[in-house]
C-alpha cells in the first residue's frame, strides 16, 4: 500500500477541538442549523467549481448536472448531503476539517462565559460550519474527491466528535463531497422525509443550485400491481435570490439568504435589494447586520460583498465595493458588464467598479437613512454595535460628509447618561437665540468629559455641549468642521468667546475685572514661566478656580494623549493657563502677600486644573507635599 493511502489518526487542532466541544454542548436546541451548514458548504463548493471551470473547463467534463442530493437511510440511522462541487484532497480534508483558520478564534474563545444562552448566541456569530453536524450525529464521515482528482485519489475522514479523526484514501467513482451523519438517538426526528424536506425549503430555496431528494409515491409495475416507487425531487426554487423580483421574494427568504451568506445566526437588521439597468447593469443585495462581529474595529479584517458576474460566483470579500467605514455591510454584488475572468487586482483598476461603489455607498447610507427615520430604536441599536465604526466616514469620504454627518449620534449635557443617542439635527434645533456654533467636550471618558470645569458656563447658560469620549472622536471632529452651517467649537480651545450670547453688561463687567487681576495674571505668569503658554482670566468657569485651555490651532488633548500613549512624540503642547476671578481661591492668592504660600497655592491650583480633565501631573509628588502644607496651616 503506498504511504499516502495509508489509514492514519490525527488530532483536531485545540481550538477547533473547543469549537467542536461548544457545538455539541450549547446549540443542542436549535439542532436543524446542521443542515442549513452543510447544504451551504455544499453550494459553495459547487460554487468554487463553476468558478474554477471558467478557466479550467476539463474540471468539470461531462459532469456539469451540478446539484446537491439529501439522502435518508433509515435502517442505518443514517443522512448523507452529497454534492458534485470542487471536493477536498487528502491535504485538504486534514486542514479544512481540522483546524480553524478565522481569525480572531482564540480571542472569541476566550469571550465566552460559560452561560449556555449567551455562548449559543456568540457560537452563532463566529460561524457554526461544519462542526454543527455533532450536534445531531455521534459520528461524521467525510467521502471528497477533489476535481481534477483520480477515483483512487478520493479520501474518507471520521470522526466521533471528541479529540481525533481518521483519514484514509479510498475509492470514489464521482467528484464531490458526501458528509455521512450517523443520527443521535435523540436527532431521529431527521430520519423523517418530510421533516428534512420542510428544514430544506425553510434555510435553502434560496440556493442557486437545486437540492435533490427521494419521493415515494404509488406506482403501478408491469404486471398492473402497486407498487412503491422512488423518484427524485427537487426540492428547494433553486433560483438565485437576488434575480428574483423584489415583491415575490418574503422577508423570511431575504433573511435566510442572509444568514446564508453572512454566517451570521441571527437575523439582519434591515437590507435593500436593487437592480440598476442603464450604463451599468447589476444588482445588489445589502444588508445590515443586527451584531458586531469580533474583528470590527479591526480595519484589517475581510470585508466586502460576495461578487457574481452573470449568476455566477466569483469571489467572497470583494471588498472594492465599499468604503472601509461601511465594512460592517454584506451582501452580494452581481454585474452583468465586467467580465467572467475579472480578478482581484482588476477589479481595482476598472472605472466600472468605481461607479458602482458610489452608487453602493449611497445605497447603504440611504438604508440607514431610512432605518433612523422610520425606526428610531432600531437605529439606536445600529448606532451602539457599529457608530464607532461610522465615525470613520467623514474622514474617509468627502463626499458623503453630510449624508454621514446626519447619521451620526452624540451624548450631549442634555441627556446625563452616556448613551450616544443626539443626532446633529437634534441638537441644532435646540440652539439658544444669538447661538451660531456647535459646542462639544472631549475627554478620556463620559464621566470626565461631562464634568469638566470647561462647561460650567455652559451648564449656567443652558447651552447644550455635545460630550465626546471615544478614542476617534477628536479625528472625527476635526474632519467635521461644520454642519448645516454651523462651525464645531471644541470648548477647550481657544479663549471662549460666546458672541451674541453674551449680553453688554457681562461684556463691560468682564473688562473691568480684566484690569483688577492684572497684575495677579503677571505673578502667576512669572512663577509658571515655561509650563504655560499664557496665563489669562476666564468667564467660563463658574465653580472651578482654573482650568487649562489650548489654542485653536493646536491638536486637542485627548488627541494628543492617545498619539503619545502610542509612542509618538508630538510637538508644541504648551497651554493657556485659566483664571476663575470669581473664585474665593483666587481673591486669597490675589492678596497672599507671603511668597511661599502664593507659589504653592497657585502650583496646586495649576495641578488640580490638571486633573480635572484627566490628565496626568508631571510631579504627583510635589502635589501631595504641597497640599499637604496647606492642609496644615489650616488646621494650625
Ligand atoms: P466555512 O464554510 O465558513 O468556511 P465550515 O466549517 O462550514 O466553514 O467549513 C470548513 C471548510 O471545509 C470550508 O471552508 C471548505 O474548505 C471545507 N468544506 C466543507 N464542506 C465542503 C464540501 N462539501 N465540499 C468542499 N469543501 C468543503
Ligand atoms: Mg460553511
């Protein structure tokens, strides 16, 4: 026997062994999905192979009837999905079926919580796959023989489930796969035909290629007798979905086909289906999808539309179709202009690809559109799993600035939680008389953020102050520059200058005090020296005693502070130094005639502002000694 042919026991890869584990354990209750698996894995390979013969046609030969057949045996307690796609060589047989290539497994791994519901629901958007067949079988065999491939060239894996698997070569007179469940005592529910065939029209008549299974009726023989016969049936429409006209597709196909798709378990959230005839002529399919996956944030992760050119498929993740803050869309492409042949790199290169991908952009900011319009919560939902994601855009796409600007959702001073909920519309439509700029706060958090001694003013004057505390909020601000004509204000830049909210009284009043604390403004800039830029008064503050502001051409703090945490030193940094003149602690250090007791006042005054946004003290150190002596003459 030659090596290759040999029988030999491998063990599964470790986290495919805790996948495998999982499945069986936690999905028991909704143990049809195995058939839903493997008729999708059926279909893709048979998807590969037509894909595959466009350039290879001797592939396929004689054998072109392409379709999927279900078959029950009864006295064996035994179903088998067979089709006559691409198949598995040995090698593959052993990597596909034996390891996890996702990305991110050992990750999502480590997220599950031991609570059954919640796992179920995790295990469901990772993917279930193949490893769904041992929720109803206690044994699995594999039979594949790859394209291209000799009959003796075909491959037999097994496996109970547990830590191992067997391969050996075998005989096989036709290409394609044959995964051969051996039922559960309790999953003999699926020996019934009728039962298996309602699971099949239910997760696949949306599968291009048709699904095959035995009817029995009554025939009559040669000799006039009944009789039983067997013919075969196909099942399933066995049409493409996104072929089919929009108003004969239910919303339960249009669902189906997304989780077939998407490997997602749960339904999506809203989707469009299009066809555009004209210059170009395709459809598409897009969807939203109800969860975040894993790798979200992850601009790296695979991305895009499954593309089809004439019904058939040609690539999974063409990820040309969208831009990268819209990665969270799936969905299908199918073009009738480009060509069979199209490959990756092409497809960045063709003008035709780049209409369609405005044209796609639009779509998807057009549902979602819709969906804040229509559904409010819904949007909510959206905005919690992939606003993060969204905030991407107005950097990313000039040109759809507004239409995402619209879309996105803010907390604000209004609304005292952290729930990102306002849209810009909102808050524009609540601007005070004399108002003309739109205000936020940026902090490491929403607690530091919202109380931080730059609003107080605004909180005094009922000026609504949109809170930011995301890691991309700063880079989204500074690509948003304004909104429906309003110009953004970062509230910590610049001096403060409220314009026709303030009245002439405050104005005169502010000039006044301007000249008291001239020279209080003089010793503190003489003690600071290099720290500070500039040390001035403020009418921001009503309960601080100062606060420290940069200047309106700089970079924002929290911007900085996330670029130099990744190590990037950033020049430039020095801020303005704030004064509240209103503030008992300043009318105490104005008439401190002791030299060492102004300096340590003003230094912790100088700290404290400091900490207020969450910042860190160069010398925390000093800062305690100090206050302490303070603390002590006090009491003393
Ligand atoms: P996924 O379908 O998401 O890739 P699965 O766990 O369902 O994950 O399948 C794992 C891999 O096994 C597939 O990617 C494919 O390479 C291989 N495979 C499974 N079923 C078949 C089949 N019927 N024909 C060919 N290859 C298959
Ligand atoms: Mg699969």
């Amino acid at each position: 026997m030659p090596v290759k042919a040999k029988k030999e026991t491998l063990g599964f890869q470790t986290e495919a062994k805790q996948l495998l584990h999982l499945m069986i354990h936690s999905l028991y209750s909704n143990k049809e999905i195995f058939l839903r698996e493997l008729i999708s894995n059926a279909a893709d390979a048979i998807d590969k192979l037509r894909f595959e013969g466009l350039a290879r046609p001797e592939l396929i030969g004689e054998d072109n009837d392409f379709k999927i057949r279900i078959d029950i045996d009864k006295d064996a307690k035994t179903i088998s999905i067979s089709d006559n796609g691409v198949g598995m060589s040995r090698e593959e047989v052993i990597v596909q079926l034996g390891t996890i290539a996702k990305s991110g497994t050992a990750q999502f791994l480590d997220s599950l919580t031991g609570d059954q519901k919640k796992d179920a629901q995790l295990i469901g958007q990772f993917g279930v796959g193949f490893y769904s067949s041992f929720i109803v079988s206690d044994k699995v065999t594999v039979e594949s023989r790859a394209a291209g491939l000799d009959a003796s060239d075909a491959v037999r894996w097994v496996s109970v489930g547990e830590a191992e698997f067997e391969v050996e070569n075998i005989e096989k007179a036709e290409r394609g796969t044959s995964v051969i469940l051996r039922l559960k005592g309790d999953a003999d529910e699926f020996l019934d035909s009728w039962r298996l065939k309602n699971i099949v029209k239910k997760y696949a008549d949306h599968v291009s290629v048709p699904v095959v299974m035995k009817k029995e009726s009554i025939g009559v023989d040669d000799d006039g007798d009944k009789k039983k016969k067997e013919e075969d049936e196909v099942v399933n429409t066995a049409k493409a979905l996104w072929s089919r006209s929009r108003s004969e597709i239910k919303d339960d196909e249009y669902k189906e086909f997304y989780k077939h798709i998407s490997h997602d378990f749960l339904d999506p959230m809203t989707w469009s289906h299009n066809k555009v005839e004209g210059k170009l002529d395709y459809t598409s399919l897009i969807y939203i999808p109800a969860k975040a996956p894993f790798d979200l944030l992850q601009r790296e992760a695979p991305r895009g539309l499954k593309l089809y050119v004439q019904r058939v498929f040609i690539m999974d993740e063409a990820e040309q179709f969208l831009p990268l803050y819209l990665r969270f869309v799936k969905g299908v492409v199918d073009s009738n202009d480009l060509s069979l042949n199209i490959s990756r790199e092409l497809l960045q290169k063709d003008p035709a690809i780049e209409s369609m991908r405005n044209a796609l952009t639009k779509r998807a900011l057009d549902l979602l559109e819709k969906l804040a319009k229509k559904d409010a919560e819904k949007y909510q939902e959206f905005w919690d799993e992939f606003g993060q994601v969204l905030k991407e855009g107005p950097a990313e796409d000039f040109n759809n600035k507004e239409k995402i600007s619209k879309l996105l959702r803010f907390a604000t001073t209004n609304s005292d939680s952290n729930t990102q909920s306002q849209s810009l519309t909102n808050y524009v439509s609540r601007m005070k008389d004399g108002q003309d700029k739109i205000y936020y706060v940026v902090a490491e958090n929403f607690h530091t953020a919202n109380n931080s001694p730059l609003l107080e003013v605004f909180k005094k004057k009922g000026i609504e102050v949109l809170v930011l505390f995301d890691r991309i909020d700063e880079w989204l601000m500074s690509h948003l520059m304004e909104f429906d004509g309003k110009q953004f204000q970062d509230v910590a830049k610049g001096s403060l200058d409220l314009g026709d909210l303030e009245d002439k009284a405050e104005k005169e009043e502010k000039t006044k005090v301007e000249k008291q604390f001239k020279d209080l403004v003089k010793r503190i800039t003489d003690l600071l020296g290099e720290k500070v830029e500039e040390v001035r008064i403020t009418h921001r503050l009503t309960d601080s005693p100062a606060c420290l502001v940069v200047n309106e051409d700089e970079m924002g703090m929290q911007m900085r502070r996330i670029l130099e945490s990744a190590g990037q030193p950033i020049p430039g940094g020095k801020r303005t130094f704030e004064i509240n003149p209103e503030h008992p602690l300043l009318a105490k250090l104005n008439d401190e005639a002791d030299v060492d007791r102004f300096n340590d006042l003003t230094m912790v005054i100088y700290d404290q502002a400091m900490l207020a946004e969450g910042g860190q003290l160069e010398e925390p150190a000093s800062y305690v000694k100090r206050l302490n002596k303070l603390l002590l003459e006090l009491s003393a």
